[in-house]
C-alpha cells in the first residue's frame, strides 16, 4: 500500500516548526547546460532540471534551511536560552544555525574548527554579522571549549544546548526533505515529466530524504549522491538506513532506505573536504556561462561535476529526467577565489 501525500502532510504538520524558509522553491529548466553538453558531443536525457534550494531566502538560503526550521523549533521547545555548535571553518550549517538563533532571540556560540588563521569570510563572517560569538580552534580542543562555554552559561543562570549531542540532528534533514518530496511530485506533475527522475546530489541527509519519500509514495525516483569529502560508502548507507527508519517510525510510514536505494559516487570528491579539484572548477565556470547559476566549491560544485562526469563518460541513462538539487552553500565560494583568478 502506498502511502498518500496527505498522510505526510499530516504527520509533519504535527512537528512543532520556526519557519526560516520561504517554500515552495523553484523547479527549473538546465535546458542551455544540456545544449552545451550536447554542442560537445555528449548524449544527455531529454530533460535535465534543477532544485532551486538556494533561494530558501535567510542568510543566503540553502537545504539547511529546511532542516533548522524543525530543529530551531525543537530547541525551542525545551526552553534553552543559548546554543552551542562545533563546526568546521567552511560549515554552511554553523551558518543557518546563527541565522534561526538570530530570529529566535537566541545566543549562539560556534566552535570553529582548523583553519584558524583563514580569513573571515563566507559562512563565518555572516555568522558574525547575525551575532555569533567565534571561537576558533584545531579541532582536538573543540569539544574541550564547548564544555567550557557550556560551563560559564550554566554558570551564569543560562540554559546552554550544545546541538551536535542532540539525537533529532540526525534526522531532522531527512524530516525538511519529506516536505522538498512534496513540492517536487506536485510539480514534476505540472511541469509533465513522465517516466523515471534521477535526483542528484550530495552524500547527507537531504538526498537521503527525497528517495525515503518516493519509496514510501511508490514513485520512480532514483537517487545518485555525491561524496564531497573521504568516507565509507557503507558507513554512510548504514547511518541512512538508520536515519530513515527512525523517521519511518515516527511518522507511521512502510519503509526506511536500504543500502540498494541510494548510489554513491566515490570519484569527484576532491583531495579533501573543503578542497575543490580541477574538474569542480571547471563545472562551476561552465553551469556558470550556460545558466548563470551559482555553485559553490565544497558542495554543489562536486556534485555538478560528478553529472557532467557521469554523462561524459555515458554512464547515465538517457531515458531518465535529471533533477540537480542545489543545496546552497553559496556564501563559501568567496573563501576559494584564488581557484578562479587566471
Ligand atoms: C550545501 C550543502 N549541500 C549538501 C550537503 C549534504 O548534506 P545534507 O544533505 O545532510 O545537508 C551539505 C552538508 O553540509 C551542504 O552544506
């Protein structure tokens, strides 16, 4: 049995929400990429569109935005006062967190982790500028100097929450894409796509989201997620699997994911997290000329260049409609310009 659209419509009804987003976002035409590839040589599917997730408006926007609207709310629900976050220095998340913080009178701490003497720029600098207190650190004294921020909160008659120690982080992303799952069947009927849709995007939580939903609608969507930085493949399909079954219960639905549902690609990763190679330069250049649209080095950049790479070497099926989901991320291209200047 199928599970219906109202059913999870209801069920995310009844999560407490902060809204931080403006929804629905975009579905869009890639129609002059697909001409460029074409102009090469390279056979593509008929169709090839694009999430716009980028344009969730706060702070720049992005999938994050989506995601805090229920953990922001969460927060909120158990009283805390102040939010204490460990993130690396390119962390878009440390980034949304500032932003829900801000519109939810909430003190925020980052603990930034590595690069410390990088410029402030990108996703840090804007989480000064919604009132972040910074404290940079390599990363093996961060958790030491959360507990000590903790300490002085507690210390001062405040209810500090250090949010990575907090289970429903885990899932609230895959909660936010349930709802992306929504938009996107509704509008894949009005724009009259038939037949498979390939959803492409980045080894998390959000991919992960848009498959579970279209397993539990009965619908043929298939999902491709790109590494952007070293992991183990099956590590990250075991951590899905369980993510998606503890939503699975908690929102009465049939099915989680299984290590068969989502594939991933090991191969444009880059050196490093954090460091673009060449051929995510060059996808950032080209969907830049062909679309105007803005990707960014970390994230969606690698994740476009994983599609191109995909379709160049012949490995897509061009019988499937692609949908790029563009996850945001943008605010970090600024701290990578010395990777475009000639
Ligand atoms: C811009 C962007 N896209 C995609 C991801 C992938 O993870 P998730 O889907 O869990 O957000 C991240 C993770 O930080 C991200 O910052």
């Amino acid at each position: 049995m199928t599970i219906t659209r109202a059913h999870i419509r209801q069920k995310l009804g009844e999560l407490p929400r902060f809204r931080l987003s403006h929804l629905n976002t975009p579905l869009e035409p890639l129609d002059r990429l697909r001409q460029t590839l074409i102009d090469e040589g390279v056979s593509v599917p008929n169709r090839m569109l694009v999430k716009r997730d980028d344009t969730t408006g706060l702070a720049f926007g992005g999938n994050k935005g989506r995601h805090f609207e229920f953990e922001i709310a969460n927060i909120l629900e158990g009283g805390y006062d102040t939010v204490i976050n460990i993130n690396h220095y390119h962390s878009n998340q440390a980034r949304f967190i500032a932003a829900g913080c801000a519109k939810a009178g909430l003190k925020y701490h980052i603990v930034s982790l590595d690069m410390v003497t990088a410029p402030l720029t990108g996703n840090l600098l804007l989480c000064k500028l919604m009132g972040a207190e910074i404290h940079r650190t390599p990363a093996e004294y961060g958790r030491e100097v959360a507990e000590k921020i903790f300490a002085q909160v507690t210390a001062q008659g405040g209810k500090p929450y250090i949010l990575p120690d907090d289970p429903f982080v885990e899932i609230m992303g895959t909660i936010g894409f349930l709802e992306t799952g929504l938009e996107l069947e509704q509008q894949l009927e009005t724009a009259e796509v038939e037949g498979a849709v390939r959803f492409w995007g980045l080894t998390g939580r959000s991919i992960a989201g848009l498959r579970f939903y279209a397993k539990n609608r009965g619908l043929d969507w298939r999902a491709t997620a790109v590494q952007y930085s070293p992991g183990n493949v099956e590590d990250f399909l075991e951590v899905t699997a369980s993510r998606t079954g503890q939503v699975a219960e908690m929102f009465d639905l049939e099915i989680g994911l299984d290590e068969t549902d989502l594939t991933v690609l090991e191969d444009y990763r880059g050196p490093a997290y954090g460091v673009p190679d060449d051929r995510t330069i060059e996808a950032i250049l080209m969907v830049g000329k062909a679309e105007g649209l803005i990707l960014d080095p970390n994230y969606t950049g690698k994740s476009m260049s994983g599609l191109i790479g995909e379709l160049r070497a012949g490995r897509i099926d061009p019988d499937e409609t692609i949908c790029f989901i563009h996850s945001g991320g943008l605010p970090q291209l600024f701290a990578h310009v010395d990777r475009f200047v000639d």
